[in-house]
C-alpha cells in the first residue's frame, strides 16, 4: 500500500484499516512458527504498511489540535 493512499483516507477507514493489518500480521507470524509462510519478507512489508498507517493517524490527530 503506498503513503498517497493512506493519506487519503479518513480516520475511521485508517483505524479499520489498521486492525485488519495487526490481525494479518498476527496470522503471518503464526505461520511462520509452524513453517508454512511461503513469503516471509510479507511480514516486513505488514510491519511497514502498520507504520505507515500510525503515522497517517497522528498526523490527522495534530492536524485537529
């Protein structure tokens, strides 16, 4: 996911956007315990779109302050 998307995205679409990453990231880690991820660089690109997503939201949270 690129940064141009996320950014235009309102914060309820942000939030729900973000639980469905943590819950993929949770699934790609337990299937990496059990040996049956077959693309493991997936994790680092869940983990940077999560960060991706964090920042979008803090950045609308500063904007309304």
């Amino acid at each position: 996911m690129k940064a141009s998307e996320i950014r235009e995205m309102n914060s309820e679409a942000l939030n729900k956007k973000l639980a469905d990453l943590k819950e993929e990231l949770f699934n790609l880690r337990f299937q990496h315990a059990i040996n049956q991820l077959e693309n493991p660089g997936r994790i680092t690109a869940v983990k940077k779109d999560i960060a991706r997503v964090k920042t979008a939201l803090r950045a609308i949270e500063l904007k309304a302050e």
